[in-house]
C-alpha cells in the first residue's frame, strides 16, 4: 500500500520551521510497511493545496496532511479536503464538548474562531486530541484514505500512537519490524567502522547508523510478514551487535532513553542522586527529572554557576578554586564529592566546564569540560573536549554526565561481584 | 521570481533523516525575495525524480536539487538533470583535479567510483566543493535554472553562501523583509482574534501568528525592492502590533529569546537571580543559563523534587508542607522568598507543580502549577493549568516562570516611577 504526506505551512515554505512531523511520520509509515514515494510541502492556499492534494490522491492510497487545522481563517486544510472529497463540513457535537472542556481545563475563555475547529467533513472519522483544540480526521472515500493531523508535534505525535497507528495497522498487509540498539560512549564513525562489514553484506534485516547528540543509535530493520516474523528476523543481528558493542549498549526498547536508563539502574540498586552543574546549569537535572517515577532516587540539584556559589552553596574550599580555577578535575572532583555528602546521596554527578562563546583561554579552550561522579565515596573524574556552540556543547555535557554516572555505578556493582567471588 | 525546492533520498523518505535542508535553502531563498510554493522528497528513483523535476520546471523558473550527487550508483540527481533538460555528461577536468586534491588532503586512496563525481552536464557551472567531493552545479535552459547541490548540510550550506547566493542575488529582483513581534503570556487563540481585523485586509506587508511553547510569534513580512524600502513598508504596521499587545511584545529582534530578554532585563537593572525548582527540575535555570553573559546575574539554583529537599535545602517549613501541601500557593511563595534570603538575590523564582503523568488528584490534577516571583522582597505567586504531556507541561511551566519574572520585575519598576513622581 503506497502512502505520502503532504505538510501544509507557510512557516515550511519560509523555512521558519523545520519539518520534523514528516521524518517522524515517514518512519511511522515504514514500520507499519507503507511505502512512501513522495512527502511534499504547500502554503495555506487552496487551489495549490487542492492541486497537492489531487495529485496525491492519483498515486497512493494514504494521503496524509499535517498542519493547517487551527482555529484562524489562515488554516484551510479541512475545508480544502472537505471540499476535495465532496464531504461537506457539519459541526461535531462531540469536538465542540471537548473544545469547551480543554478551554475550561485550562481555565481561560475560549474565542469564538475555536468553533471552527469543531466543524468535521460529513462522514469522517473524528481523531481526539489530548493536547489541544483541533480534532484529527480520516476520510474514506472509494478506496482512498485520506489523514488530517494537526501540526504541532505534541498534538500529532500522541493522536498517531493513540488512533492513526492502530487504524493503518489494521489495514496494511506486512510490516517493516524494527529494533534500537542504542550505544553511548563511542562516537558515531567508530561505532559505525566496527559494523563495515555487517553494512556491506545487508540484506534482510539491514542495519543503519543514527548520530544522536552524544549517543549512536543502531536502527535494525527487517521486512516481514507479521510481528513474529520480524522478532525472529531481526534477533541475530540484534544479538551479535550486543556482542561487538558490549557495555556500551545501554538498551534496545525504543522507548528508554540514556536518562531512563540511568533512573532504571538507581532504581534496581536503589540508589539516591544528586547533580551540580556549573555549565550545564540544570540540563542534567532536568533531563533525570523528565523520567516519571525519579521522585524515588532524585535527592537535590545544585546549579553553581559562578564560583561564590560553588564556595557557598556545595562548600568548594576557595583555595582549590584559586589554585586550579574553576573548570579543573580537581573542582569537578570535589563538586561530586561534597554534593554526596551535602545531601546524603549515594551517587551525585557534577559538570563544570566551559560552553563559550566566551570565557575561552589557550590552556582552557572553548569545549573543555570536567565530569565528576562520585558512587558510593569513589569518585572518578574525566576530561572532555566537546566542540560546537553553547547548546550544543551542554547538551554533549549532559548525554557524557548520564554515560559516565551509568559507568561508574556498573563497574562499581561489578567490582563489587568481583570482591564476593 | 518563483522557485522550488526537490530534496532527494530514500533516507529522507523513511524518516531517517530530518530535511534541515529545505528550511534552511527555504529561508534563504524567502531572504532572496524568491516565492516559494512547493517543496517535494522524492527518493533515489529516476523515472519518478524525472517527473518531480518535470513537474517543478512546469511552476517554477528555479529549482533547487540537493542530494543524491554521491559516488555510488543510488545517486542519480545530477545524472536525471542531464537527461531531462538534454545537457549530456562528460568529465570536468577541474572538478577531477580537486576530487584528487581532496583525497590526497585527507591522505585517503580515491576509488573508482568518485570518477562519475567528476562528470557535469555539458554547458553546467561547476561550484566548488570545500568541503567534500561531489561539486555542486547550476544548470540554465531557456529561462529556467536548475541548481544541484550536495545533501550534507556541512558541504550544502557553505556552497550555497559561496556560490549560489550570489549567483540567485543577481538574477533576483527584490526582497523579502521580515520583523517579527515576540508575545509572551497571552495564547495563540486569543492573540490571533485581535488580529483578525488586520489579517482580513493584509495586502502588503502580511502578518501571521505562529505558536511557539507559551509564546506566540507574528511575523510581519513584506514584499520589497530593497531591504530599505520592506523596513519602511513593515514599520507602521509592526508599531500597531506593539500597541495592541502591549507589555506582551518582549522583542521584536529574531535574535532574542525568552530567556534572553529576562536576562537583558536583569542586567539592565543589575539584579541577581536565584532558581527554585522541583518540577521543571533545572530546566529553568538551563534555559537562563544558554544566554552567553548570565553569569553577571545567576547566583544559584536549587533543584527541590522531595519535599525533604524544599526543607533542608531552601528551608521551607514542615507545618507548611503538610498543611498545604508541596504543589501549593504558600509553598511556592516561601521557596521563592527563602531562595531570596539564602542567596542574597535580588530576584528569585519558584516553581512547583504535578507534571504527571502520576501524581495528580481531583483537588490538583495533573498539570496544576504555581509559580512564585520574588522582586525585592515582594512575592508574586500565580496559579496554571497546563495541558499535555510530562515534558509538555514543564516546558509551558519554563515559559509561563519566565513570563513571570519579566512581568514582576516590570511591574515593580514601573510602580518605583509612579512612586517619585
């Protein structure tokens, strides 16, 4: 079954925004096993989306749009459909309930072009949005399925996984079936040198590199039959890439992330945390605290960006500051070390570093960063040179934090094995 | 002038990769003052790329390539150009030269088939490579341009600044000028129907609101000569903007953040800032902490998850906590005035609430969040209903916290003017 997606935006057409509603789609489509030849991008036009749209409807059996269903006069993508298909517009008792409900819930009045968004083509199938005031829709007509989402990534996302997933799956034959290998702690050229050979000699399932901001992720695909089919397929590769990339394989659940994964090995050791960060200025914490259930673990967060609060705040004796300043292993070491003490924690992780633009010297270059992390009383200390801007350089900070925390708490268990035998 | 954009990769078509490229040569093109009306993927198939191009030559007098110029036999781009507008192929000595040069720089061995990187169609102009093998080309027949560029961002965007700028510049009458007015604290719905009057009569410049996380941006754009004459031509209808929205427009510079204005603000004012967080986490004070020159103004941050850390940490009291609760008006004034006290700030914000997806009751549900403002010794605490996700309802917690800030530190100023007059 051949689909395609067409985005509706002027903010894509003026590259306001980038399109990351049709990679994510693409993907969803490739797993449910739907071919995809074209994506393409229009304006809030009629005539040009009608053309877009007719086209579309030519050469695949999915059409799906995303964007151009709010609540202003710019937004036409219903209205354009509905009058594609010959589905007239009606109101949706069901959409304006829920509209009046979002607006209550969040305790402000709702305008009167929210009634709009309420109006559904005659005979479609209507798509709750948990996140927002725009319902989605599909529309059948003759064969055809035509899918109408909303453009913001919070709302799309959710109502795909919730309504459009299981509504494709149900009528594609064959899936592509896929697994995540995720590595952190080796940068993408080697990881993807170490796997030449399993690239060259491909063919079901096949194996793909993806750079993530300080991680890698191993992307194995096989088409199949069936769900089963594609387990079984998939599972020698899965397995010798285990093998090859040993420790450094911190999952293979599409849905873990590095920090997830760190929360989970705190959790099964039950072990408390605590973060100071000087240049990252709470990208760590808030990256442990978007993982529900850290309430468990996460202790206290320190955000010591000027040395007063380093002194004052954690208690860094202002003679190690002065002697080997503040972006030091000795300062990243005693950051970690007073934070578990401070708080009572069994681990805390401390970054300091310097992300630029300024503040760069000679011997303390742009980029250069101390991670400190401190399990049990054993603190180790490492040495980073990152490049890039400033949120790129707190960003690569932040995924070596949560890779180094998840090193030293596996080899401290696993010292800790070796001690018993 | 009219152009269109045609991104070629199976990559692209799977979702593998993000189209950075299309926003990044769509902006470029709207700077150029180029209509865009189109963007389309297609992958690396000949008949089907053939058509796009066909299709796009129909539209449009420019149509920009990018990818599939590689070594291997997948990439066909440069090889279906030359066949659909009969330009033949032959070898382009320079560009073998430098293919050679590039090689022998990287101190690697060429292989064979970096040889077909070296052929342009008969009559092209070659654009230099910089930064890899494949040279770029432009492509003139009657009237109509093709441009085909490499798909790695790194090598795509210098060669377009280099060589193509230039190049559509001088082909390109006209502008297209930009301002955008940045709001804060009001939503989309509500932002738009102030408007509506102005978008119903819009001509020349336009204007369109655009939702941003607890932001909404209007982009006035108008259609101009020369950039002298779009400033004149967008001047009036921006000060309109200004005045209908009042202490909402935060900036009108597309440089300037969110964040970044509260900082120009506290440094305008040489005031020092704390954080208190415990659902946001230190996600607030990173994003405060990514505008380069905060260190004159951040003093510390606190991440207080448990209520055992909104005691001993920032000392809010125990009878506090179990008479209110830790997501409660008085909580959130006490972290906020306590943060204040303890760091010696000026300024200092809390925030406190249920991100869900667990934690919430019928008294405070998921997505209930206080947020407490201390401006020299005044408090300011306000409550939010949030909807959406985990992540979802910390960003909006960020956005309204800086909001906040900014509206306190206003607000108190304002009332210090009143006072001496």
């Amino acid at each position: 079954m051949i689909a395609e997606l067409i985005s509706v935006g002027t903010e894509l057409l003026l590259g306001n925004i980038v399109n990351t509603n049709a990679a994510y789609l693409a993907q969803e489509c490739a797993q449910l096993g739907l071919s995809c030849y074209y994506q393409s991008v229009v304006g809030d036009n009629m005539p040009r989306l009608r053309a877009a749209l007719l086209a579309a409807l030519e050469r695949s059996q999915v059409v799906i749009l995303t964007g151009g269903l709010g609540p202003t006069t710019d937004d036409l993508t219903k209205e354009t459909a509905a009058d594609a298909l010959q589905m007239p517009l009606e109101m949706d008792r069901h959409s304006m309930e829920r509209i009046e409900a979002y607006f209550a819930g969040i305790g402000a009045s709702m305008t009167e072009n929210n009634r709009k968004q309420a109006l559904v083509p005659h005979g479609a199938i209507v798509l709750d949005n948990d996140n927002g005031t725009a319902p989605g829709l599909i529309l059948e007509k003759e064969e055809k399925r035509v899918i109408l989402l909303p453009g913001p990534p919070n709302e799309l996302r959710p109502m795909f996984e919730k309504s459009v997933r299981p509504y494709l799956a149900a009528i594609c034959p064959g899936t592509l079936y896929t697994r995540t290998v995720k590595i952190c702690g080796m940068g993408e050229s080697k990881v993807a040198a170490r796997i030449q050979d399993l690239i060259d000699r491909q063919t079901n399932p096949t194996v793909a590199p993806y750079a993530k901001s300080g991680e890698v992720h191993l992307r194995v695909t096989a088409r199949a039959q069936d769900e089963k089919e594609g387990a079984r397929l998939v599972k020698p590769l899965v397995r010798e890439l285990k093998e090859r990339f040993g420790m450094h394989v911190y999952t293979t659940d599409p849905e873990v992330t590095l920090e997830r994964a760190v929360v989970d090995l705190l959790l099964a050791n039950r072990l408390t945390v605590s973060t100071v960060e000087s240049c990252t200025g709470g990208m760590l914490s808030s990256r442990l605290i978007n993982v529900p259930g850290v309430s468990e673990v996460f202790k206290s967060g320190f955000i010591t960006y000027s040395n007063k609060a380093k002194r004052k705040i954690v208690g860094v004796k202002k003679s190690l500051l002065q002697k080997y300043g503040a972006v030091s292993l000795q300062v990243a070491e005693e950051m970690a070390a007073k934070a578990c003490s401070l708080t009572k924690s069994d681990v805390s992780v401390s970054v300091t570093g310097i992300a630029g633009p300024d503040g760069g010297t000679k011997e303390k270059p742009v980029g250069l960063v101390y991670i400190g992390c401190c399990v049990c009383k054993k603190t180790t200390v490492k040495e980073y040179h990152f490049s890039g801007d400033r949120a790129k350089i707190r960003e690569l900070s932040v995924a070596a934090a949560l890779t180094l925390m998840r090193q030293c708490i596996l080899e401290y268990y696993s010292q800790m094995t070796f001690g018993k035998q």
